[in-house]
C-alpha cells in the first residue's frame, strides 16, 4: 500500500505534466510568486519594508491586546490586496484580490 507522501507526488507529477503539456507550467514558482508580490505593492501603493512595518504594528497590538487596532491593519491592508497570513512561525503576506469598500 502507498503511502499518502508518495501518493501526493504522484499527484503533483501528474499535475504538472499536465499543466507542460497545456503550455500552462511555471518554470520557476518561486520566481513567479516574487513577481505576483511585486505586482501586487505596486498595485497598493506600497513597499515591502511598508508592508513589513505594517505587519510589525500588528504584532506589537496584538502582544498588547489591542486586538481592534490589530484588526484594523489586517483590514486596511486586505483592503489595498495584502492578505496577510499567520503562522506559529509569524505573520506572512501573500497577493490577493483588493477588498471593495463597504
């Protein structure tokens, strides 16, 4: 019996082969997820050291229980298409779609 490993690699293969075979493979994910970052601080209006601040502010209102203004970062930068995602490891960002207002 295959493990579940071994049984999502062969899936993964799959995929990708797949996605070669339609002209729909990325080269490189890493390089491709920089890119979508960029794209996506330029489209905010943003820098990466902002964004990392912002992100910092958060922490430090939620170390201090202020979770009204941690809130309010998370908002305010969903809202511009920063989606921020936590982790035992930190707080990361990924590109997301900008929230519409209201």
């Amino acid at each position: 019996m295959r493990c579940r490993l071994q049984l999502l690699a062969e899936y993964q293969a799959g995929l990708l082969a797949s996605l070669r075979l339609l002209g729909l493979a990325v080269p490189d994910l890493a390089a491709c997820l920089e890119a979508l970052r960029s794209l996506a601080l330029a489209r905010a209006g943003l820098t990466q050291q902002e964004v990392e601040e912002r992100i910092a502010a958060r922490a430090a209102a939620r170390a201090a229980k202020d979770f009204a203004a941690a809130d309010a970062v998370r908002v305010e930068l969903s809202g511009k298409g920063v989606m921020l995602m936590d982790s035992p490891e930190g707080t990361t960002w990924r590109p997301g779609l900008p929230e519409a207002d209201g």
